[in-house]
C-alpha cells in the first residue's frame, strides 16, 4: 500500500536509489562534540564511550562507522531507506571487523524499534524529505531518546536558501532551454554574468560555490527534488510542540555564525537581548544557509545552570587561528597551542596556568568556546603526534583509503586525497617502515613531500601504534 507520504517520498527514494550519496563523515554530529551543547544547557548525558547511537539516513555509513570503532563499548544503528547504501555500509562494518553496528534498511516511516537511544544523529536528512517524514523525525526523537538523550538534527536555513533560489530557478530554466546539465548551466552563467554591481557579485559567489561543490553533490543539494529551508525559530517552535527543547548549535562556536564580525555582534546585542532573535538576525545577516540544532526531551532531568565544575571537566584543543594578543582568553589559546594538536583534559590548561583561579578559568572557557578560540569536546583526544617507524592506519581507514574515500582523522573530518596519494595510504598497514613508505610515494607520487606530509597525518591522529607482532 502507498500511503500519501510514501508517494511524496518517492521522487526523494530514487534520487538516493539511483545515485550514491558521496562518502561523509560531519565533525559537528560527533557525539564528542554535541555533548558539549548539552552539558552547557544543564543536561548531563551518557558518556558517548558507552551509549546508544542511532544514525538515521546514515547513506553508507561513513560517518557512523568511525564512531563505532572508536567506541567499542557503545552500540551502534544505522538506517537508510536507501537498499544500495545500507548494503555498501554492512559490507564496510565486516570488512574492518566493526562488529558493535548493525545497519537497517527501512523507511523512518516504518521504524520503532523497542529501544531507547542516548544520541540520535540525522545530518543531511531533515530539509530534504517531505514534512511527514519530518514530523516523523520529531516523533521519533521524542519516543526514543532517553531520558538523557540528544538528537542533533541539521537543517537548512531559509535566511541563505531565499538568496540561493532564483539562482537555481535560472539554472533549472537554462537546463531545460538549451538541453543540458547543471554543471554546463552554471559555466555559462558564469561565463556571462556581470561583475559590476554588489547583487551581480552575490550571484557570481552562488554560481562558484554550486561549481565547487560539483555533479557529485549538487543532485542531493541545490538541486534536489525536495529542499524545505526552515528560519530558525520554526525549527525551535515546530520541534517544542513534538515535546523536544532547543539546546542550542551543535558548535557552541557557531550560535552566532562565527562569520560575524565584533562590529556587527555589538550592534546586534545593543538592539536586542533576546538570544534567539539575535542569532536568526545574524544568520540573515552573513546569509547563512546551514545549522545543527541539539535537542533534548522537554521532559529530561535538567540542571536550572550549568556548572564551572562541568566546564572544568571538557577536555579542549586550540581553535583555528589566534585571538588578538589583548583578548582575555588569549592565554588559552596559547597554551593549548603549546600543548599539541590532540585534545587535552582541562586540568592540563588549570595546570599550566595557576594563576588563574578555577571560576575565573571557567568563564574564560566559557567566552573562548562561545567565540571558537577554544574547541571543546566531553573527552580527551590522545595521540602521538610524531609520525610512527612503521606508520598504521586502523583497518576502517585503511579500508577508506583502499576504497579511494575520504579519511576520517581523530576529530572526525574526512580528508580527501590526490589518487596517488591513495596508494600510499593505503600501504600503510603498519608492516612498512617509514623508509619503505617513501620508496612507494617517489614511484606513484614524485611530487609529494612526503616527510612532512606524513607529519601532517601524525598530527591529525591519524595513525594507531600496531602491536607488536604484527609488524
Ligand atoms: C542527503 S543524504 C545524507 C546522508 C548522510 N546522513 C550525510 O549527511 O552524509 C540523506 C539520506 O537519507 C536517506 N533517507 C531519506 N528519506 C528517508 C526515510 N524516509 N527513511 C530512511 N532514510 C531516508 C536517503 O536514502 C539518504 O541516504
């Protein structure tokens, strides 16, 4: 039987039926790093190193797979309706012996499962099927998340979208016109498009932008069958009558875009002091087009305020680029800079700057996670930073490697590489030494530096220590 729903759905199910959706992990679905949001709206979750995960539209696993090697204690779902790609992540999970994870293939429609989950995930998923599936989403978070539970949920913003539209409606009636595909559309706009005014120059960066993004994305993007951009305060409004509360971006770094300069920020805040409002005028503000929202169970065991003790316990690494040398969180910066590349228990920061008292380190924290100076996650990322004698990927990113895919560092972000760069990494199975590795990247990629390179991954915690006897 096809119920209405199913039939809106179906356009949605053969685009993802017909085409593969490209290979993705998101560092902002981490659970890590969500459970940051959480903790500072007062709700303490279950360590994510021994939770529940459900990934719903998880496409070929390949954000949810390295979650569950990194956490061999928690339990892992994906589903998709999607047969090919539900398929493509099984056959992944067994091939790097992941065997905390299994992976349905079933409508969300469909599915109720007789559990509870402490992180539900759904990127990509939510602006791009009808409002039943949407509906859907809300009622599954609130009947199966625990008490505790967080589901990260990301959408697209109608505050860019709007700028975006006409440019699509162009590309679309220029396909049909002359016969051809987007990406030939879009050169030929480009090619012909003025450069004078400020509104000619927005079109130009949309056109650029939907060329990089390319003919692998754009089908599942710009130019979708579905694609429902929502403001803010819809997302906050609609999701509150399913019984779910806002918690806030899932980057406490981006709550307000950090694409926003002081300028504006004190503008802003000297007009209104409503938090929400503020942050749906600064996303219209830089044209934003994406957010993660974090939502708990309006009926979940909150604290009225978040803790310093709490704050004290994240572990943190340094942002991406220095704060000016006068701002108060500068000391942060520095030392964690100092520190590392990994992620660093809190009490390393207290330890190498006593003179800060812990309430005053507390709210330092505070404003440098709100403004990205510091990145905070609810564990400590160790690793070596020094590239090892006899280099070694884990077997699910030797197994991306082996499959041309992005790779997934320490905090989660996929790295793309040159094809000749593949073979390199995909030697690198621990039995080869550093020497050897080199001999392999002058044959198949003589202009890659390779020692500094292979520094670059040691920096990104890409490689583990093999036992012993395996080498
Ligand atoms: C845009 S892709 C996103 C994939 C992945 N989450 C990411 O962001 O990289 C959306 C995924 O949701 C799946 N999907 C869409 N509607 C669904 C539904 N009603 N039930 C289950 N999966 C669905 C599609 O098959 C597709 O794999």
């Amino acid at each position: 039987m096809t119920t209405s729903s199913d039939c809106k759905s179906i356009p949605v199910r053969q685009l993802y039926e017909n085409l593969a959706y490209p290979d993705m992990s998101h560092p902002v679905m981490d659970p890590a790093v969500t459970g940051v949001a959480a903790l500072l709206g007062g709700l303490t979750c279950v360590p994510p190193s021994h939770a529940r995960i459900l990934e719903i539209g998880c496409a070929g696993g390949h954000n949810l797979l390295p979650l569950a090697q990194r956490w061999p204690h928690s339990q892992f779902v994906g589903i998709d309706f999607a047969e090919n790609a539900i398929s493509r992540a099984r056959h992944r999970a067994i091939a790097a012996g992941i065997f905390n994870i299994s992976f349905q293939h079933t409508d969300l429609l469909h599915y109720d499962p007789p559990v509870e989950f402490d992180y539900i995930i759904a990127h990509g998923f939510f602006s791009w099927v009808p409002d039943e599936v949407k509906a859907a989403l809300f009622k599954f978070c609130q009947r199966h998340l625990a008490p505790s539970g967080i589901a990260t949920i990301s959408f697209n913003l109608r505050s860019g979208w709007a700028r975006r539209a006409p440019v699509i409606e162009l590309v679309r009636h220029l396909c049909q016109s002359l016969d051809c595909d987007e990406m030939a559309a879009i050169s030929l706009l480009l090619n012909a498009a003025p450069t004078s005014s400020a509104a000619a120059g927005d079109i130009r960066w949309i056109l650029e932008d939907m060329l990089a993004k390319g003919p692998a994305i754009l089908p599942f993007d710009d130019f979708s069958p579905l694609n429902d951009p929502w403001a803010l305060e819809q997302f906050v409004t609609v999701s509150s009558r399913f019984g779910l509360t806002w918690l806030g971006e899932a980057d406490p770094a981006e709550n307000l875009p950090s694409a926003l300069d002081d300028t504006s920020r004190n503008l802003l805040a000297s007009i209104s002091n409503d938090p929400m409002g503020l942050q749906s005028a600064a996303d219209l503000l830089v044209g934003r087009t994406f957010r993660a929202g974090v939502l708990r169970r309006t009926d979940a065991p909150v604290h009225e305020r978040f803790s310093a003790a709490a704050l004290l316990d994240l572990a943190v690494r340094s942002g991406t680029s220095a704060p000016p040398p006068d701002h108060p969180a500068a000391p942060l910066y520095h030392v964690l800079a100092a520190l590392g590349p990994q992620c660093h228990p809190v009490s390393a920061l207290s330890a190498a700057l006593p003179e800060i008292a812990p309430p005053q380190l507390a709210r330092l924290l505070f404003e440098a996670i709100s403004r990205g100076i510091v990145r905070p996650r609810i564990e400590p990322v160790p690793f070596d930073p020094q590239p090892p004698e006899f280099p070694c990927l884990d077997p699910l990113r030797l197994l991306y490697a082996r499959e041309r895919l992005p790779v997934v560092d320490a905090f989660h972000v996929p790295c793309s590489f040159p094809v000749a760069h593949y073979e390199v990494l995909a030697a690198m199975d621990g039995k080869r030494s550093q020497g050897a590795l080199l001999e392999i990247s002058r044959s198949h990629c003589p202009e890659l530096d390779f020692e500094p390179w292979l520094a670059h991954l040691a920096g990104r915690g890409m490689f583990q220590t093999p036992p012993a006897t395996s080498r």
